[in-house]
C-alpha cells in the first residue's frame, strides 16, 4: 500500500497569513494526488486534483505543487473561512490512501 | 445541480447487517466510477471501496478492512449505488460517505480517478 504522510498534523494562524502543508507519498504517485478541505460536521470537498489542478469553484488562493513523492497545499492569505483540516489522498494505486490531516486553526 | 443523497445508516449490532445508499441526481451514474469513504469519530479518512463505470462492467475494488464483508452494487434504474455491510464490528463505527470519482489525469491510455463530488454522509454505529 501507498502510505500518505502530511506535515504537520496541526498548525495555528493568522488571518492574512501564507500557510504551506506538505505531503509525502511512500512512492512515486507521479502526480496523481487531490487534496480535501473538511470542516467540523461537513463533508469534505475537493479543492485540488493532478497536484496543482483546482477545482471548479475553487478560488486561486489554493495552490498545490510537486510531483513523485513530494507535494504541497498553499494558501497565499488565509482567511476566516480556511480554518478546517486538510486531507492529500493519492489515487494512482489501490488501495486508495489518504494522509492522517491538518487541522489549521485560528492563532 | 450534481448532487448525492446517502441514507440507510443507523444503529447494529456486532455480527449484524446494514445496507446504505447513496441516491445521485443532476448526471447519470452509469457514465461514473463511485466510491464508499468513511469516517470514524475523531479520525481521519478511510477509502472503503470503488465501482467503476459501465464501460468497465462495473467492476470493483475494496479496502483490505473490508473485503469479503462489504459489496458494492449499484442500481442505474434509479441512479443510485448502494454498499451492503456484513458481519459489522464496532470499528466499522463512522459516517459513511458516497462521492462521485472524476477523471484526474493519465498515463498512455489508462486514467486515474479522484473523488469530486461528495454527499452529506450517513453515520452507522455498531454497538451492542
């Protein structure tokens, strides 16, 4: 199985603040990797897919990156609405994996 | 609108059975491989399973935590998929989660699929 590491499982922020969350696939996934936004008590919701590819809808203050092994999530300012945890999953091997979460929360 | 509806979780017990669904409206599930995710309480995701598309004859694959206990049919009559749950334990505790796989990228001629779209979920508690 591919395993899914994120970095770091929490962090706390600032409104106005860059915030990077790195993942890292057990092996190459070339760029087969989504990343999920979940809030308390919602579903989650697809921002990102092929690593940088956003969803419809998605507003361009999400930006993913990489390729192989090694990727991230970037929010360029952060905002009241993106506290919530953040879920990489890859999707190029079965079983599909997801990493353990961030959970980003107010500073 | 794309929209999926699960419904059918609720309260077993250990050894027992329980059958969820997951309604889709606004496109038709034929043309989509579909997916189980759920979520224990407190915890992360965990993928369950996958069926894909009529193309590919509906075939499935399945977690290891679930294999030979859960099964993943689906019904294009009434656009809907459904994931049968047997011999339940209490770690199958969580909410269930159908979401609609989308093409997200390929290699040569074979695509990978990424969950797209997503339902509400429906909670399933095992307990005696």
């Amino acid at each position: 199985d591919i395993q899914m590491t994120q970095s770091p499982s929490s962090l706390s922020a600032s409104v106005g603040d860059r915030v990077t969350i790195t993942c890292r696939a057990s092996q190459g996934i070339s760029n087969f990797l989504a990343w999920f936004q979940q809030k308390p008590g919602k579903a989650p919701r697809s921002l990102i897919y092929a690593a940088f590819t956003l969803q419809s809808g998605v507003p361009s203050k999400f930006s993913g990156s990489g390729s192989g092994t090694d990727f991230t999530l970037t929010i360029s300012s952060l905002q009241p609405e993106d506290f919530a945890t953040y879920y990489c999953q890859q999707y190029k091997g079965y079983p599909l994996t997801f990493g353990g979460g961030t959970k980003v929360e107010i500073k | 609108e794309v929209q999926l509806v699960e419904s059918g979780g609720g309260l077993v017990q250990p050894g027992g059975s329980l059958r969820l669904s997951c309604a889709a409206s606004g496109f038709t599930i034929s043309d989509h491989y579909m997916d189980w995710v759920r979520q224990a309480p407190g915890k992360g995701l965990e993928w369950v399973g996958r069926t894909r598309n009529k193309a590919k004859s509906y075939t499935t694959e399945y977690a290891a935590s679930v294999k030979g206990r859960f099964t993943i049919s689906r019904d294009d009559s009434k656009n809907s998929v459904y994931l049968q749950m047997d011999s339940l334990k209490t770690e199958d505790t969580a909410v269930y989660y159908c979401a609609r796989a989308e093409p997200g990228g390929s290699r040569g001629s074979v695509y990978y699929y990424n969950m797209g779209v997503w339902g509400k979920g429906t909670t399933v508690t095992v307990s005696s």
